[in-house]
C-alpha cells in the first residue's frame, strides 16, 4: 500500500494554505525591470517580481507603460512565470485600460495582479471580478489571482472582509501610505526600523493584516525596508515580521535586498532537519500520534512541521533525500 503524504491527509481534503515565495521584488523602470528579470534568471523563482504600472508610469504615459509591462510578461527573460504586476488604483481613470492592455498583449497571464489604495470592499470586488471578467473575455483559462493593498484606513477597517474576497490571493502593507494617512499624527519614524514595529498603531494594522490573511488561508506581505546599504537591517526587518508579525512574505524595492529577504524567511537548516523527521515517523505510523525525543505529536504540529518543508522548498532550501517522496 502506498504511503500517503502530508498534503493528502493533514488538510481534511482541502488544499494546504498559499504559498508564495517570500520576496516580492518591484521594479518601475525598464532598465530595473530587466535587473530584476536577470537576478531571477540568476537565483530560480525564489521571488517574485512585480512590474510596477502606478509609480513606475509617467502621467500622460500610461498606455506606453503598461505596452512595455506586457512585453516583459512571459518573454524570454521570463523564465519561471513568476511575474506580477500593479496596476493604477480604483479612482485613477486608467486601471481598467492597465487590465485589457496587459492581458491583452503579453505572451502569458501575469502571476498575479495587485490593486493599490484600496478603500473599500465594493471598490476591490469590482477591481477583481473586472480581472476575471477580461481574463475570461480574452480566452485565457486559468483565474489569475489579485493581492490587494492595504494603506487606507478603509481598508484596515474592513480587512477580514477584504481577506474574505474571491480571486484575493494576499494582502499587503503599504506602510507609508498608511503613516501619511494621518496627517501627521504618527510620526514619520514609524515609516522605518525600529519604529515601524513599535508605534501601537503601526503594530496595529500589522497584526490585523496578518490576522485576516491566516484566517482566511491568504499570503500576508509585509511592507519594504527603506535601507537600502545596511542589509543587517534589512535581515532584520524581515525577521521581526515573520517572527513577532506573521507574515510569510515581504516587499523589495532594491536588488541588494532580495538575498537578505529571502534567508531571513528560510526556515534554519535545523529546523528542516526536525521537521523532516517527525514526517517521516509520522508518514510510518499512518499518521499517528508519535513521541519524538521527549515530545508528543499529532496532526496538528505535522501541520505546522509541513509548513517548515515547504517553506524550505520555496526558498531554496535543501530537503533531505529521504524526505523527498513527502512531496509526491
């Protein structure tokens, strides 16, 4: 008889949650675009890269952007089909040209489509049936899913519901939106470390993101690290949100960044190690409950130790051999 694997019986017939990979690179201008196409060349899909339409466009070049957008998608530098874009928010009167336009002229789907500014949850449920209704108008057969940003205080107010959407794959932070959006009443060391994660407030919408996305089996994508020198502090950033926050994710603005991001979200060799052993006695006694050095486990710490291989795997990780039929 054969063995069954974690996906097949930890899950209660449901997918296991979304993972992404933990590094989300964004790229405005052409020259950085195809940087950022060379490094993922370079490194395997160990991020993803979003070609940015809201900032990285010029006004009154909107059209001429997102052309050069989908001539990235699915090209030949796009080896991995990891690769999103932005598109202009709700109230910009170009969103909808940036959706037809894209889907329209590049090679393949983009990975994912993410909606800025977000303000409401009609505002995002027409943004996201407005994509599955393009996609299916233009014959393109796979869903392609939206990851919303929250930097309104709208949208932190209704952020569960948010969370709830059909075709929403994640949430991300917009820190410094969000500082700004009051008025001066947070102060602007809250838009950087340490203060990002000190200011109550901050913590605040932090947690909240990070709390909807897991309760709704969604990708939390923590907000970017404005050091672009020191990547100790960038590293450290990126461990204080997976570790004290939640989240399995985080923004890049700068290549230097993507390394660092990407080790500080990759569970330690040890860790692996542990995981891959419970799975293994688990797996041999059916699935059982097992005791593992002077510790008992069920299913529900498999759980969370097949979170650990996975994560590994989408890092880059090394999974040991004798770990590796888990995965069929």
């Amino acid at each position: 008889m054969r063995a069954l694997s974690p996906a097949e019986v930890l899950f209660d017939g449901e997918a296991p949650p979304v993972l992404l990979p933990v590094c989300d690179h964004y790229a405005g201008s052409e020259k950085l675009m195809l940087k950022s196409l060379a490094l993922q060349q370079e490194l395997g899909p160990v991020f993803d890269i979003t070609l940015d339409c809201e900032d990285g466009a010029q006004v009154g070049r909107e059209a001429e952007h997102a052309e050069l957008v989908a001539s990235l998608i699915g090209g030949e530098h796009d080896r991995f089909g990891r690769v999103g874009v932005r598109i202009h928010d709700f109230h910009h009167p170009h969103w909808r040209d940036d959706v037809r336009l894209i889907l329209r002229s590049a090679k393949r789907a983009p990975a994912f489509i993410t909606l800025p500014k977000i303000r409401t949850v009609a505002d995002a449920a027409e943004m996201t049936a407005f994509v599955e209704a393009t996609r299916t108008e233009m014959g393109i057969a796979q869903p392609i899913p939206v990851q919303l940003l929250v930097e309104t205080h709208g949208a932190l107010a209704r952020v569960f519901d948010l969370a709830a959407l059909r075709g929403v794959q994640a949430l991300s932070f917009g820190l410094m939106d969000f500082v700004s959006a009051h008025d001066g009443a947070i102060p602007d060391t809250a838009m950087r470390s340490p203060g990002q994660f000190d200011h109550p407030l901050v913590r605040r919408a932090k947690l909240e993101i990070a709390a909807a996305c897991h309760a709704f089996g969604k990708v939390p994508s923590h907000n970017v690290s404005t050091e672009v020198r020191d990547m100790d502090v960038v590293a450290n950033d990126a461990l204080r949100a997976r570790n004290e926050f939640g989240y399995t994710r985080m923004w890049s603005i700068h290549p230097a960044q993507i390394p660092a991001i990407v080790a500080a979200f990759a569970p330690r060799d040890e860790e692996i190690a542990t995981a891959a052993e419970i799975l293994l006695a688990a797996q041999a006694d059916k699935w059982g409950p097992i005791r593992h050095g002077d510790t008992l486990h069920d299913r529900a710490s498999y759980r969370y130790y097949w979170s650990v291989l996975r994560r590994a795997r989408a890092t880059g990780r090394a999974v040991p051999d004798e770990a590796a039929p888990l995965f069929d």
